[in-house]
C-alpha cells in the first residue's frame, strides 16, 4: 500500500467528516466560515509552521515567527477579509532558551503590527521540534467574500505581483553561495521577509467585480488549476508573470525561470479572476494587478500559449510527504 | 541564565503583546474573546497535544485525536460556552500511513459527534513528530461566560467530580503492571478516554450563580490558586475530593491519595465558586457537583483542614520544560 501524499491525508480526513451538516465553504477553500447572521460570517483559519520543513537555512527564529503569522494573513487577504485576532500555539524544543522565545514573541508581534491584528491567547507546549500554528479569525460579509469556485468564462484572470522570488530565494539559502545573496537580495527577501496582499485583498473583494480568489501559498500553477476545478472552467494564460530578477537568476544559474515562476510555494501573491468590464477600474486600485490569462468555458485545466509556444501548466506544486 | 519553564515562557510573550490594545479576557483565562456586539463575544481556544510529551504508553492514535479535541472542548466547559466549530492542524511523522491518518480522523471525528460541534477545515504538515493542534470556536453573551476572577468572600468552592483518577491511571500505564489494568479500569480509562463536562459547564453558567470557574487541566492545587490569585481572595478547603479507586490504588502502592489528587493534569474537572445561597438548587441541575470549601476575603493562597489536620496545597501542577 503506498503511502499517502498530503492531499491524500486531507481527501481521508474529511472523507471523515461528510456525516456532518455541510459547511458553507469548502474544505479546500483558503478558509472556513462559521454562519452568524444573514449578514455576518466568522472567518478562521490555521496554519502550521514546522522547523524542520517550513524553516530553510538562514533564516532567523524571528523571521520564522513573523512568517508563520504571514501565512494565515494570507489566506484572509485572498478572501478579502480583514483578521481581527490571532491565536499562537508553539510547540518548543527542550530546553527553551529565553532568547529563543524573545525572538518568537518579537516576530509574532511585529506580523501582528504590520496587519493591524491582536494576538488574543494561545497554548505552549514542549515538542521535538519547532512548531508555530498560527489560527486567525475575521468577520465577512457572505456577498463580499470572495470564493475560490466563482470564476466565469471570460472573466480576466490576473494576479497580484511577479512570481519565481521564492522558489529563486530558497535555492539561494539552500545552496549558500554567497555572491547570489549580495546579487540578488530581493530574492532572499522573499522568503526570509515575505509580504502578504492584504489591502490588495480587500480592495479586490470590495469590488464585487472580484469572482474568485485563492492565494499563491502552494504555487502559481497550482492555484490556477485550483480555481479552474472548484470553478469548473478552464483558464488560458497569455503570459507567465516572472519577475525580472527570477529571469536573470535562472538565466546565469541555467535554470527554467518559467518552472521558478510555475511551481514555486510560500509566494504570497494573490491569484484572482475579475469580471472584464471591471479590471482597468480596479487596476487602478490594486496597481500591482498583472492580467495573465481569460477564464474559458470548456474545461481543460490550465494552458498557456506564450509568443505562440504552447507552454504546459501542470498541476503540482508543493505539498507535504512526496 | 536559568532555562524558562512554561509559565515563564507564556510570560515572556504576553509582555511583548503588552502595546496592543487590552484583550476582553486575560491571557491566563481559559479561553480568549473578541467583542462582536455588546450581546455577543466570539470565543476562541487552541490546545495543541504533541505525540512525545502527551500520549503516554498504551494510548492509541485514535484516543489520542480524541482527547486533542476534548482538551479544548473541556476550557470551553469551564466557561460555559457551547463550542461550535474546530479547526484541525495536524502534523504527522513522514511517511504518514493512511491507517494512522484514518484513525486520527476517526477520533476527531468522535470527539465532535460527542460534543456536537463541527470540524470546519484545518491544515496538514510534515513534522517530526505527531502534533495535533485543536482550535475552538464559540459564541457567548459576555454576561453569562464565567471567568476565572469573579469568585468573592463567602462563595462555595466546588467541583464537578473526584480527583486523582488521571494521576494514577498514568502509573498504570507507565508501569504496564497487567494486574492494575484489570483491577483499575476507570483509572485507566480516565487517561485514555476522558470526558469533558461541557454540559455541566453551561448550566452552571446558565444560572448566573456560579461566580468564576476554571478547567483542571493543570491539577486541583493549581486550579484552586489560580482561581484565588485572578480574585484575589483565599480559599479554604475542608475536603480534597479523591476518588474511591484512588484512595484503594494509592493504599496498594504506598503512594499518598491527596498528592494524586491535587497534582495530576490532564483530568478535566470543573473548578468552581458559587453564590453560598445558590448551591442546593444548582446541585439538583448537576448533581456531581461536591463541595469542597468556601471562599475567604483574605489572600492566603489555598489551605486546607482534613480532619482537624492542616495539609498544604502548594501552588504547582502539571507544566512542560521542567
């Protein structure tokens, strides 16, 4: 019997669950809700930083902190909905060190800052590893969140900002050549400080002219296959958005920019599609917004024709346990 | 520099969150609260159980999910709020084999059929060793949640049941001594499949009597003193409430009975104090509640009088990097 990979591992985990009543969002949209009133959805989301995993060489215990934060803000911010508060659970090697949790507090509180959230409580515990799960909670409006399966035919398909950063940066960190980290410290950034699209997220959701939204956490290619089938439309991209860096990275390195770009993880950029007559009124709101592709009606999955080359978009990207 | 023990540690993160604005209840109540209205706060808890540390021998996988879910459950018990949704991270050991993530999907599954609430998404990880993190979510009419700080002079100290179950159940495990497992069952089955008193929590909120309450995870001795520092009062016990099969486990291994019962963990009790005038009646509604003593205005920490005989009840319990 092969062992199962992690979309397996939550394909029988909530095989487990279908007894229950159903739940108003999806068990793999970036959040679950809890129906309050006619108007008001609580929004949570969790999410796990592991040490030994999450954390590449390199990075601090604070930035680690932070990102663990940065994560869950992430998957707000694709829904477009403010968090409010923030629960930290920590799982900690024996002895833990002062400086050590110094360090946690200061990244977990630094995150909490830059996205107007509270920390409201949390649980400590001794573990074998470090373990940072982050569980965030919002309000919504049901009509303003904005769902990962609304995409329609002819809608744009854009995202947020350029992709490659992290998967580039990561190499770098794994690898420790130490002239890329001098040539190329945007890279770095992107994975020891990244950036979540939060205000980009809400202004997107705000709109009303935003028909699905998931955030890049596992990938370009993933998450445009993930809208494509909760969707079910097929997504045709006229270009894939690298970033400039990324290109010049890959070409001294020998290495495919369009792979760095495509099947990258922990990019938190936002991967959305947009009602057409809409995008130029909220490009000038969301500036960063980059126009990739149109939503198609016959289900195909993800391709992209770029100069005229059929390029492939395959769906993977990262998950645990392979 | 001397290493942190846990409570050092909580006290090292909450001091860096001391610049946000207050929190509605204190970082050392049972669960944390975001006001929503002036009827209705969104209650959160996050428990985090970790394989090497919380699932003694003899514990299987399944029961062990289960009691994730029913540690948070229990702080929600305490104060009398009906969780309504979990959120589930998990972190598993690679590779994950589909049977243990079936029986860990079945013991979460259980724990919620048995407390009626719904699992409503979650995250999967690759960790080096099993971590299952449970987040609650609840609502409640900040009127009616009882906090751990309201108990005043005069008020009955009470509990929800017999102590030193888990205390010794955990020898019996540890030990593998065959004969105890056939002698004890209860002990036993009070490590490996406890029940939390969720609805014996919300009556006692339900009635407005019950002036604060707290969840024995962290044993009888330290409940007590964290309920008499929050309220700054004292408490004086005329009983400790041992369970029969303690007192008979405890005389067979020449162990001492109280000391199982006031520094176990992981026995989820409900510590309470109630309106003196109160009591009778509420004893009808929950009939396991026991007297075990009353509230005095002076701040002497926890005492108690057996029998004419004085016995100290220090201010200790369960707590990891110690």
């Amino acid at each position: 019997m092969k062992d199962p990979t992690e979309r397996e591992i939550i394909q029988i985990l909530t095989n487990q669950y279908i007894d229950q009543p159903s739940v108003p969002l999806g068990f793999d949209d970036d959040v679950s809700a809890i129906p309050f009133s006619r108007k008001t959805w609580i929004i949570v989301k969790t999410d796990m930083l592991v040490g030994s995993t999450d954390v590449p060489p390199g990075m601090t215990v604070q930035e680690a902190a932070r990102k663990a934060v940065l994560a869950t803000i992430s998957d707000f911010a694709a829904k477009g909905v403010k968090p409010q508060a923030l629960m930290v659970s920590l799982g900690l090697p024996a002895p833990a060190k002062k400086t050590t949790v110094q360090d946690i507090a200061r990244g977990l509180g630094q995150a909490a800052r830059e996205y107007h959230c509270k920390i409201i409580g949390g649980d400590t515990n001794q573990a074998d590893d470090l373990i940072i799960d982050i569980a965030g909670v919002g309000f919504a409006d049901p009509k303003t969140l904005v769902r990962r399966d609304g995409a329609r035919p002819e809608d744009i398909v854009a995202v947020t900002g350029p992709f490659g950063r992290t998967s580039a940066g990561l190499r770098i960190l794994i690898s420790k050549r130490e002239i890329d980290f001098v040539k190329y410290p945007s890279l770095v950034k992107a994975v020891r400080r990244p950036t979540a699209r939060l205000a980009e997220g809400i202004a997107l959701a705000k709109s009303h002219a935003t028909t699905s939204s998931i955030d890049s956490s596992d990938g370009l290619a993933w998450s445009l296959h993930q809208i494509a089938q909760s969707s079910k439309v097929g997504i045709s991209l006229h270009t894939i958005p690298v970033a400039t860096e990324v290109e010049s990275f890959a070409k001294e390195h020998r290495l495919s920019a369009l792979e760095l770009a495509l099947y990258g993880g922990e990019e938190y950029e936002l991967v959305v599609t947009i009602k057409p007559q809409s995008f130029n009124k909220l490009k000038r709101r969301v500036p960063s917004l980059k126009k990739i592709g149109t939503v198609e009606k016959k289900r195909f999955g993800v391709a992209a024709q770029i100069r005229g080359k059929q390029v492939t978009v395959e769906a993977r990207g990262w998950q645990h346990f392979t």
